[in-house]
C-alpha cells in the first residue's frame, strides 16, 4: 500500500508555528513531552490488559527506551503500551478536537512570544518535537492487532501515513534532529534530561542500552512529602497536566480508616481557554494500587472543580473495576467527599495564608467555584467561604466574612448588584442611595452570579438582597454618614400628583410609580418588585429564550431631583397630562437604558426627544 499524504487540521498547522518559532528557551522538554506520552501509553494497556490479559502477548514489564543514533542524527524514544490504529495515529497527530481551539489560536497568533504555559493545555506535547526536529517518524501497532503503521511530517502542513513493518506493540518516534541541535546527540545531557524532567515517571526510562533506568521508576505520590523537592513536585505537574505553568497550589495527602486513598492534586496558575466549554472533563486520574485506570472517572470530583489536574490513588477499589462501573461506586462517591473536603480545606488555608495569591487563582477559577454555590448543597456553606467579589469599598476583592464584618449600623442584608462590568455598576442608580449612606454593594460580574446568591440564601445569618429590588427601607439604616438617623423629609408638594400623572400615562407599562429613597442624584429607576425576578437575570433569561414574558417594573421617581421637582409643580396645573406625557416616557426609557435593556419602540424614543427639546428651545 502506497502512503497516503494528508493536511494537518488548520489549528495544527497554526500551533507547530507558534511551538517552533516561540520556545527557543524551552527546547529541551521535547524529551519530557514524548516520555510522558509514553507512559500515558504503558498505563492504558496496563488497565486493559485487566480484563483482556492477552494484550500483553508474553511481555509484561512495560518500559521506555531513548536511544541516540549519533551517524543518523536521531533520537528514538519507544515504548511497548498500548499503541495506535491508523485512525487513532491520524486523529492524535493530524487533529486538535477541542471546541474553540481555532478561536483561541487566532487570539494569540500575532502575540510577539506565545505564552508556553497556554500552548501547553492542548494536551498535544509531541508537537514540541518540532523544536528540535527537521522530521519525525512516529511507527505504530495496537496492542492485539497484526498491523502496523508509519506516520511521517517535516512539520510544515502535510503528513503521510502508511503500512509499517514494526513487529512489537507499541510506539516509536524517531526525531531527525536539525542542524545546530547536536547537544541531544550526547548521552550524558539526554541523561540530565531525564533525571530532571522524568524522574517521577513510575515507568523505567532505558538510555542507550544500559542496565540501570535513567529514572527511578516509582510513583511519586506514594512517597513521603519530606523525601520529595518542589522541582519533583513541578515536573510531576507538567507530567500529570501535561503542562508548561507552575501549579498554583500543590495538595498531597494520604487518607487511611473507612477508605484509604492518595491524592496528588494540583491547582493550575493558568485557566485553560475552554475552561467553560460544556464537553470539558476534569484532569485527575484514577489509579488502583498503583494501575492506571482511567483521565476522567466521572464522579471523582465534582464539576466546580474541573480545573483540578493530579492523580487519586486507590487501596479500595477492586482492579478489575470498570468505567461504567465507577459512575454508581460507593467507595468512589466516599472518595469523591473525601477529596472535595480536602481541597476546600486546602483552598481555605490558602486564601488565609496567601491573600493575593489566592485572588489571582480565584480570577482563574472563581467563576467555576461559584458554579458549586448553585448546584452543590451539601459543600455551599464551604464553598460560601471561599469566595470573592468586587464591592462598592474600593478596588480589593472582599470576603463575604469581611463584607458582613463591616456592616454598618442597622443593615440587616448583604446587598448586591449583577452587571456587565465592575466600571459599568459602579455609575448605576441603583447604588446612589446605598453610597450615601456608605453601605457596601457586591458588584457582580460574571453569568454565574445571576444565580448563586438566590441559591445560598444566606451568610453568617444576613439574606442576600438586589439592590435592584423594590422595598429597601434604607430609612432603616442609620449608615457611616448619618449616624443620629435624620427624620426623613417630606417629599416636596406635588410629588404625589406627579406619581399619579405618570401611572396613568404609563398605564401598563409599568407595574407601579413610587416615590424613592435610593436615588440621589438620578432622576428615575426601574426595580424588581418583591418576588419577582431581579432585572439582570431576567434579562439573561429571556436572552436564552426561558422566558417569554418579562416582568413589569417598577418605576421609582427621585422626589428631589430638580426635574422631578418642576414637574410636581407643574402636576396640579390644568393640561399637565398632556405637557408632561412626553417627558414621562422619555423618563420610563432613561430608566430602560440605564439598566442595559434596549428601547421598546426607537422612533417613539425619538419623536418625543425632539418635541421635548423644542419645546425648551
């Protein structure tokens, strides 16, 4: 059979650009990157050779080669795992499935040095090959079958592939090194290599031949913290994660009584760009006693915690467990509760001991955190401890513990706000009265918000509470500025036969016209009344077509504003109604824009505008 030559996905070619023009400094983890796919390799047949013991074909000791071939100019790293079909062979190496990938790559294509611990989350390390290779080979054969293939690329858009003629399981790549990259010819740097990057790998690496693996070949996780370096910690990291970024946090625990597991978890420093993508699983694997058995055992950890990367090791778990077999485990779901406990404990000290790292990992993984607030009841109390948000009080995140702390006299809800951004929310109406009164508001930025504070209910025993919301006696709260609590003023004359005017000539438009206590410098709001949806969500609602009849609103009108003022007094005069019809509904649809919704009738907008504005021409 002749080769068949075939294109690289688009998003492939983009990202072997960016990998070989953008990490001079970072050639040598090359070497990291195809031993550690080897030994994804060893610990795939090592699972399925559970139940199909035939796979193995008489060779049990799984190990990794690397041999140096000075005359040809090549390295040869090889492995006897689980090996690949030529479908597999041309998905892996031809294809990055992953939802936004083209998108992300297009982001950072003109960027004048990619960011190596962002290419690294592709997940596709044998392309770093590339660095340090004019071509490379890759021969294949699925453990189990009798056929055998070659794949072959320089790099640069196409590749073939075709029948081989490797008689063993497993996989070889052959690097053909470019000139200038003669350092990967010698031994002993290839040795230093290993020792530095591949130490952890509990399958053992041979060099060239010799008796003694170039690694010492155990499972990092079961050793003792103290016998472990921080830069062994870093490159099981970049192992496990096949990643380039420096973990954030390092979690490493040995549970013993009911159940008795390890946990090496990692926190990354980098929030993958499909962070949200609906299909995107968590990266812990499971190992028992020591085999691997699967990336993603569903159930492990819970969604919110997807970002994870590490390993969980088993004492319990019966080897010949199967994937389906996980998803309704009991010791698996006493596993799963054991580990989430841990890594809210973990994230807790951590928050305490490290503030301002602690709000750069919330920045990465804030938003899926919260996603454990609305859909995780038996974690929301910790989880609710966790979490930070923008506020009213200046630039710095705030604890919800903090927020409660400095509450001022006679407040009784933590109140907050939902919005596009921090900038945007901080100009809103709504805060007037709020700020005068120095009461802090959370400001609310991300799709999740929308929903958490409604599901937690409460924190510390104070009810969240929009500040979009109908219904806030602020007369209620004294506040930093007005400690002897003022008899409120009387709104000026004329304001009740404003309120009247304006119901009817707003009629169903609104669900009510009332006299406010928030506003202070804005002439009008709209708010949610009690029970009823809060503005923002309601928007993002019926944005996703889950409903289909918006609420009507309240229309709050500041008593004091100079606007609303005139207009009082000109309430009472005969044909009020109609001198002030049009500036009612231009009121009705400042109030609209103000809160982000669009103009419910555009040319009516603008008829009344320009005969307003004759008017006072």
């Amino acid at each position: 059979m002749s080769a068949e030559q075939m294109q690289f996905r688009a998003e492939v070619s983009r990202l072997l650009d960016i990998v070989v023009h953008s990490l001079y400094s970072d050639k040598e983890v090359f070497l990291r990157e195809l031993i550690s796919n080897a030994s994804d390799a060893c610990d795939k047949l090592r699972y399925e050779a559970l139940t199909q013991p035939e796979l193995l074909d008489q060779e049990a000791d799984f190990k990794i080669t690397v041999v140096v071939d000075k005359k040809a100019r090549t390295i040869t790293v090889a492995d006897n795992g689980i090996g690949m079909t030529r479908d597999e062979l041309v998905e892996n190496l031809g294809t990055i499935a992953r939802s936004g990938t083209s998108a992300f790559l297009e982001q950072i294509k003109d960027a004048q040095k990619a960011d190596i611990s962002q290419i690294g989350q592709f997940g596709v390390g044998f392309y770093s090959a590339f660095m340090v290779a004019q071509a490379v080979e890759v021969n294949t054969r699925k453990a189990g079958s009798a056929e055998s293939w070659c794949w072959e690329s320089d790099g640069r858009g196409e590749f073939t592939v075709e029948e081989g003629d490797k008689a063993e399981r497993g996989t070889e790549i052959i690097v053909y090194l470019k000139q200038g990259e003669d350092q990967f010819l010698d031994t002993e740097r290839l040795r230093g290599i290993i020792g530095k990057y591949s130490d952890h790998i509990a399958i053992p690496v041979i060099l060239d031949g010799e008796e003694k693996p170039a690694n010492r070949a155990g499972a990092l996780w079961l050793r003792s913290k103290n016998d472990i370096t921080a830069e062994q910690y870093k490159e099981f990291y970049h192992h496990v994660a096949h990643a380039y970024d420096d973990a954030a946090l390092t979690l490493h625990w040995r549970a013993e009584g009911v159940i008795d597991y390890t946990g090496l978890l990692f926190v990354p420093s980098v929030k993958p760009f499909d962070l949200f993508d609906p299909k995107r699983e968590h990266g812990v694997k499971l190992y028992v006693k020591r085999v691997f058995i699967t990336d993603h055992a569903e159930g492990l950890v819970p969604p919110w915690l997807r970002f994870l990367r590490g390993v969980v090791d088993s004492e319990d778990l019966p080897l010949n467990v199967s994937r389906e077999m996980l998803q309704n485990n009991l010791t698996l779901a006493k596993i799963k509760r054991g580990v989430t406990k841990r890594v809210l404990s973990e994230l807790n000290k951590f928050a305490s001991d490290n503030a301002e790292g602690y709000a750069t990992m919330w920045g990465n993984f804030g938003a899926v955190l919260k996603e454990g607030l609305y859909e995780d009841a038996e974690h929301r109390g910790e989880l609710a401890k966790l979490v930070r948000c923008a506020s009213t009080a200046g630039n710095k995140l705030v604890s919800l513990s903090d927020y409660v702390a400095r509450m001022v006299e006679g407040q009784e809800s933590i109140f907050y706000i939902c919005g596009e951004s921090v900038e945007k929310l901080q100009r809103n109406p709504h805060l007037e009265g709020f700020k005068a009164k120095g009461v802090e508001v959370l400001l609310l930025t991300e799709t999740v918000d929308d929903f958490w504070p409604s599901a937690l209910e409460e924190f510390e025993g104070k009810a969240f509470k929009s500040v979009t919301r109908s219904g806030e006696d602020l007369g209620k709260i004294a506040g930093q500025a007005n400690k002897e609590k003022e008899e409120p003023k009387p709104a000026p004359e004329g304001t009740n036969d404003l309120i009247a005017l304006i119901k009817l000539t707003l009629g169903d438009a609104v669900k009510d016209v009332r006299a406010s206590e928030r506003l202070t410098s804005s002439p009008v709001c709209l708010t949610a009344d009690e029970g009823d949806l809060d503005i923002h969500l309601e928007r993002f609602l019926k944005q996703h077509n889950q409903i289909r009849t918006p609420s009507k609103r309240i229309l709050e009108i500041n008593p004091k504003h100079a606007l609303i003022t005139q207009m009082a007094t000109r309430a009472k005069e005969s044909g009020a109604a109609d001198s002030l019809k049009d500036i009612a509904w231009l009121l009705f649809d400042q109030a609209r824009l103000l809160d982000g919704d669009t103009l419910a009738d555009p040319v009516a907008f603008s008829e009344r505008l320009g005969a307003v504005l004759a008017k006072a021409v």
